[in-house]
C-alpha cells in the first residue's frame, strides 16, 4: 500500500514538473494585410508558425505546440475565414495570393519581436498548399519547411487530371464547392464533420470531449464555415465534375481545375513531408514525382496515420520534426 501511495506521489510530482516544463498559451491579434488575424503563441527563442487545415484552426496544433514551445517561439494563427480571424465574404478573397500574403505579412511582424530574418513554417493540409506556394515564392524567409499530407499544387493539379484514384477520393471537393455546403456540413449540431474530422480520434482517445467542444465551438463562429468552404470555392479545385465524361470527347478533355493552372512551383528550401499512409482523401501518389520540384527532400511516412496524423500520431510527427530540425543544412 505504501508503495502505491509513493507511486502515485511521484507520479502527480512528475505531472507537475512537465506542467511547469510547458509555456503558458497566450492569444492575440494582428493587422495585417487588411485583415484582423487570431493566433496563439507559446515559448520563447527562433521562431516556428503552424498553418492549420480545414475544417481545423490554431488548437489542431495543441500538441506541437507544448512540445516545441519549450525552445521555440511558437504561433498558431487562424488563417482568415477561420474562427476569430476576419472572414471576408467574397470568394476572391480566398485566392491564393492573398493567403500566402497572409502568411508574410503575420511572420514579417512577429520576426520583429523575436529578432530573427527567418522561420521555420509548418503546414497541414490547406495550410499546406498555401506553405507550398509561399516556400517557392519567399524562399529567403525560411529556414526549412515540413508539410504534413498537404499536396504540392503542381502534382495535384496533375493527379486531378491524370488519376482515377485520386479523382474518386476528391470527389467531395465538389460538394464543399456547392452552395448547399454549409447545409449540409452544419446539420444536426456538425454531425458530418465531426463524424470525419475527430469520430476515430474519439475512438483512440485523442479526441476528448473538450476537444470536441471547442471544434463545434470554432466552426458555430458566424460565417467561420462558409471562410474555410471559400477556399476551395476560390481555388475552383477538384476532379472533373461526373458530367465531364458525357460532354467531352478524346479530343477535347475535361476543362483543368484551377490548380493546374499554377505554374510549377520549385521549392528549395530543406523540406520535410510527413504523410499518414491512411489518408482516405489526399493518397500516397502525391508523393510520387515530389523530388522533382523539391530538391532538398526528405520523405517521412507513417503507416497507421490518416489525415489527422498532426492530432492521432502527436508524439510521432513531432519526433519526426525534431529531428529535421537537428539535421545541418547542406
């Protein structure tokens, strides 16, 4: 008995010191580029930004951030439409070059406060495409990059023209693309995303019931739904609609999505790409082809992952980033 008792002493001790290790979260505002922008920060040192995904926003970092808020300056913005940052209602807004200003804008102010001229940017899904894009536009203000099962805009342009497989697994861009959308993801109390963004997390216990709160939480903020549908709406991405195949010929195919109408994007800053294997909706082809527009690469996979890799495999995917952030650059 004394002996479980001590046990358990140790272990509140324990829990307590890692508790103090873990630099409080604190939240503020910044104007920049004509818009108000939320995000979280935690730590202090060389500073490292988190993009998030849809339907996701800053607290899909959570995890990252108490692990690398122990020696970095840590940000976790809500990219616009998200949350509590502005939600601008024309799609247009949306476009690709306002959100990778986004990015510059918020990072070339907080650099101001952490004294560096580079950062290091990580990115999960949108927040991905929009990292991709801005690592070959601004590489001078990186230090590396690491994506997490976000595909590079060139190679997904193709495989939404090119593959089947990947065509059937983006088909529900189209619907996030209809104006029926915000119906049909909001209904009963979030039932669809909630059933597709944290049911297996509620299962595997990543997901607590908090979690599951502050989610619904964030996507009930007025017009935070229709901001992060708009970013596919602006990006016009997706396979062909099921139509095309009944109104084209061999000779004449399916009109490209936007996408494919990006010039191909080079990326050369050192970059990690971390890819949970069980992505139902973005497939391990977006990998093939990769190290051709990304010289300095190195390709991590994780065989259990989905796309919720950043929340399900916390411990694994901020190993991963640990070590490349110890690797030298070349």
């Amino acid at each position: 008995m004394r002996f479980a008792v001590a046990s358990a002493i140790v272990a509140l001790a324990m829990t307590d010191v890692l508790a103090q290790q873990t630099p409080p979260i604190s939240h503020d505002y910044a104007n920049v580029n004509g818009q108000r922008l939320h995000y979280a920060r935690a730590g202090s040192g060389p500073l490292i930004v988190f993009l998030h995904g849809f339907p996701e926003f800053w607290y899909e970092w959570k995890n990252q951030i108490a692990e690398f808020s122990r020696d970095h300056t840590v940000v976790a913005p809500d990219m616009r439409g998200y949350n509590l940052s502005s939600k601008p209602a024309d799609v247009s807004a949306y476009q690709m070059p306002n959100l990778v200003e986004d990015v510059r804008a918020l990072t070339t102010e907080l650099m101001k406060s952490t004294g560096g001229t580079r950062f290091t940017l990580v990115a999960h899904d949108w927040g991905g495409v929009v990292a991709w894009v801005f690592a070959a536009l601004h590489p001078d203000l990186l230090d590396k990059l690491v994506i997490v099962n976000a595909p590079h805009p060139t190679l997904f342009g193709k495989a939404l023209r090119d593959d089947p497989a990947q065509q059937k697994a983006s088909a529900y861009m189209l619907m996030f693309r209809s104006p029926e959308a915000e119906a049909t993801l909001s209904a009963n109390a979030y039932e669809l995303l909630t059933s597709a963004v944290l049911a297996d997390g509620i299962k595997n216990g990543t997901v607590t019931e908090a979690d599951k709160k502050a989610y619904v939480e964030a996507w009930s903020q007025p017009g935070a739904l229709t901001g992060g549908l708009n970013y596919y709406r602006a990006a016009g991405v997706g396979p062909p609609p099921p139509t095309a195949a009944t109104t084209t010929t061999a000779a004449e195919p399916p009109a490209a999505p936007a996408a494919n109408q990006l010039p191909p994007l080079v990326v050369r800053v050192p970059t990690l790409v971390i890819w949970g294997e069980k992505d139902t909706a973005l497939l391990t082809g977006n990998l093939e082809g990769l190290d051709q527009v990304v010289p300095t690469l190195t390709v991590r996979r994780i065989a259990d992952g989905t796309h919720w890799v950043v929340r399900e495999n916390a411990a694994e995917v901020n190993r991963l980033i640990r070590e490349f952030l110890a690797q030298k650059q070349q």
